[in-house]
C-alpha cells in the first residue's frame, strides 16, 4: 500500500469501526478502534509491518493486566488514568508517553470522571498476552501498585 | 528495559532535548523530539524495537520530500498541515492517522498560522532517506500535489 490518510471524525476514525475490547469478550468498557495495520502471522505477510490502535477506557474501566514479548508505545490522547508498569503505578494524563517493554506486567487504567483514551503501536507480527503468573501476583501484591492495579478486571482472551 | 512513563511538558517531554530536524543541517524551522528509542544497526542491539519522534514545524515550514523503504506512521497532534503521500495531497488537522508505504514519496507542510505538530512511529533498524529521483519530480510535477508539495524545502541529509 503506497499509503493513506485517516481523517479523525468525532467519535474516531473514518471508515475505522468501534470495536469492544476483544471479540467474543464480555462489555468491559473498552473501546478499541484499529486505526491502521491488523496482526500478521510473519513478518512476510502483505499489509502494515505495524499496527496503531486506539483504546478508550470508560471511567472506571481498565485495560487487561497482562505481559508479552512484544513492546508497547503508548501516547495518551484524552483523559486521565494510571499506568502500572511492572511494579510501578504513575497518574498519566494527556500526551504522556510511556513505554512498556518485552514480559513487562502492565495495565491501563481511567482515573478520572471522562473517558480516558490511548494509541498503542505495536509489531504487527507478535506474541499473545500471557496471564500474569502467581509470582507476577506476588510481586504486585508487594508492590505501590498493588492499591491501584486490577488485576483481575478483564478476564483471559477467550479465543485468539 | 521493564518500561517507562515520560511525562508531557508544556514545551514537550521530561527529559528529551528538543533538537533540530537533523544534526548538522541548516535551521528549517522544524523541532525534533526522540521520545522513545533510537536508530539501530540492527535487530538484535539493546534499545526499544522501534521509534517514536514528534516534530513541530514552524508556519511556512516542511519535512522533507523523500522516500525509504521503512513505513511511518503519523498522528497529528496540533496544528494544521498538508499531507503529500505519492501523488495525493490532503488537508490534515489534530487526531488524523496518516500512514505512509515502502518507497512512497512523502512530505508533511504547515498550511497554517501556528506550529504544526505530529508524532512519526518508525522501526529503531530502518533504510536511510533517499532523495527522489527524475521520474518521482515528474510525477509530482504533473500531479495536484504540485501546487502543495515544496520538493527542495529541505536539503539532502549533509551527514548519517
């Protein structure tokens, strides 16, 4: 593809559908729209090597808590939230960065009274989210997050 | 690296140096921030898989009319400006998307009367920029592009 234009509209993107979290998900209050891109099995596959999604996060609402291989790259649009990343909570709030490298636990969440919204870029070509092991629970649980973190807020992906 | 929050300034981010458009060329009018990462030799080097910058180019101000083979992938932040992508041009505004293919001709303007911001996400291990041949300016020639596109706005990258 030589490449496009994706004007935004008022709730999104144009020609870009509001999705929920994950298909075959309960309602969690998640948002997702897939602005450019979409997951590729290999590198060599046709389309985008990469993907940039926007998640938008009812108040309340949180991202999986979650880790892979795959790096995250967040800038916030709208709103406030917090970032747990690894063992470490932060108050984000518009145009904040924050980068989530490889096996790193980590969750979104709306702090605030409006939506709270986000691009992620991501490989196109990447690992599934693995469930946070018992020792992850542990460490949280030890942890400055641990009073912000829910990490059972959005359930495992029910299939891929 | 586990990750990292970089906090929104009001000039930019914590922590980055706002930089000209590139080491060693002359002032033209655009900002550079490297937010997160850098360029890599290669895949396998320490440092984040891939990049994320965001310039601010003055009124009157260009990025360079180029190609390579890595894809970006833009977000506008602020202001108003004109795409170029190959023999398209198109009015941008905050929150459009714009994604650029492999050796596609580009090049993003200020069209209005403040700066113009964008966030570009490029691979960390990328191709150089290459200067468009004979036959890309003869296409832009004959394009609508024309009456946009500044071909000669920024000089050929003086060092690497």
């Amino acid at each position: 593809m030589a490449g496009k234009v994706i004007p935004a509209t008022e709730r999104g993107w144009q020609g870009v559908e509001i999705e929920g979290y994950r298909p075959g998900s309960p309602d969690v209050g998640v948002e997702r729209h897939t602005i450019v891109g979409g997951r590729k099995g290999a590198p060599g596959e046709p389309g985008p090597g990469m993907e940039l999604r926007y998640f938008e996060l009812q108040p309340g609402a949180a991202s999986r808590y979650e880790k892979h291989e795959h790096e995250h790259y967040v800038i916030v649009k709208r709103g406030l939230g917090h970032a747990v990343v690894g063992e470490q909570v932060t108050e984000i709030g518009p145009n904040d960065v924050i980068y989530v490298g490889p096996l790193t636990t980590h969750q979104f969440l709306n702090r605030g009274d409006e939506p709270f919204g986000f691009y992620c870029f991501v490989d196109a070509c990447r690992d599934f989210s693995q469930q946070p092991t018992e020792e992850d629970l542990a460490r949280l649980a030890a942890s400055p997050a641990a009073a912000i973190a829910k990490p059972f807020a959005v359930p495992p992906p029910t299939r891929r």
